[in-house]
C-alpha cells in the first residue's frame, strides 16, 4: 500500500495479513479499506494503538479447585457442551450450585432463546457427564452431582467459583464455545 493507504498493485490480487492478536479493530478496517482502494480511511486509523490480547483459556488457573478440576478444565468442559446442555449448567451455577429439578425444568420450558421441554433436561445433563469423562480429570467424581432422594442438582461449592470466572471467559469469547453442527447459531439440545 501507497503513504496515502490506496493500493500500489493494480490489476494484481493482494495478500492480506491481519494479526488479531495485535492490530487493532481499526488498523484492520483501514488496511482493507485500502487494498480494495476504497476513499475516506481516517488517516489516525492507520497509526492507531494495537488492542490488548484477547482474554483466552491460557489466562485462566491451573490451580487444582478440588478434583483435579481447574479453571481451564472447566472452561474446556463447557466449551465443549452442546449450547442447550451448557444453558442448563450456567444456570445451576447461577442459582449458586444447587438448584431443584423443578426449578431448572420449569425456568427452560418456558424460556425464550434455549427452550428445553422439560422431557429433554435429563438427556442434556447426562452429556455433561459424556464430556467430563472426555474432558476432566481422571477419577473425579461428577461435575454435577444429583440428588434423587432431594431432587436436586449440585456442584461443589469450590468448582462453582471456577466455573463462574469460566462463564466469564466464555461471555468474551463465544467464538470458542460449540455450536449446533447444522448451523451458526446455538441450539437448545
């Protein structure tokens, strides 16, 4: 690219590299703005600040939280939950680490991005077991933990922490969380 941010090679494709990692939103704008030779690149845009690194999974602990879970287990456990199975999880959390089967079912029945029929609960929760033995350490009890008798769900008050700072995580960065396989949204299941 020219000083003035138009493109030198006419005529000729251009290779484009953007570093995520350190250029800014801008400085990425700007640079495409003038390989494809359109006007009005604002011209502090180019000298702009480089951006902070994304926060990911690395700034998390390695500090074992009871188990053998740490804080970038529990992220790599949720990240790879279906979206539906990872709602029903993230609630539990919120509602402290224990939470009534009836309160769980009745608040996704009814809910409106991730409805999940009350029928479907279990089979959602039953795949987080399926990825702890995939994903967790080795011998630990279950993540969650049901009480038949009380009819209630429970995850250890130290792992609930951990998996808090892990929602976080995945608030900032939803590109790295699973998604339905047939399309780009997440699905409830």
């Amino acid at each position: 690219m020219g000083q003035d941010g138009t493109a030198i090679m006419k005529g000729r494709g251009l290779r484009l590299t953007i570093d995520t990692e350190t250029d800014s939103y801008e400085q990425a704008i700007a640079a495409v703005q003038a390989a494809y030779g359109l006007p009005d690149v604002p011209a502090d845009w180019l000298d702009a600040p480089a951006t902070e690194p994304r926060p990911g999974p690395d700034d998390l602990g390695e500090d074992d939280l009871g188990d053998g879970w740490t804080e970038r287990l529990l992220f790599q456990m949720i990240a790879s939950l279906m979206p539906g199975a990872r709602a029903v999880l993230r609630r539990i959390v919120e509602m402290g680490g224990i939470a009534p089967y009836d309160a769980v079912q009745q608040y996704f029945a009814g809910h409106t991005t991730v409805p999940i029929p009350r029928a479907k609960i279990g089979g959602s929760l039953t795949s987080v077991k399926a990825v702890q033995r995939r994903v967790g350490p080795a011998g630990a009890a279950h993540l969650l933990q049901r009480d038949e008798r009380a009819r209630l769900y429970r995850i250890e008050r130290a792992l609930v922490e951990g998996l808090i700072r892990a929602f976080a995580l995945a608030d900032r960065r939803p590109d790295l969380m699973r998604r339905d396989p047939d399309s780009q949204e997440p699905s409830p299941g």
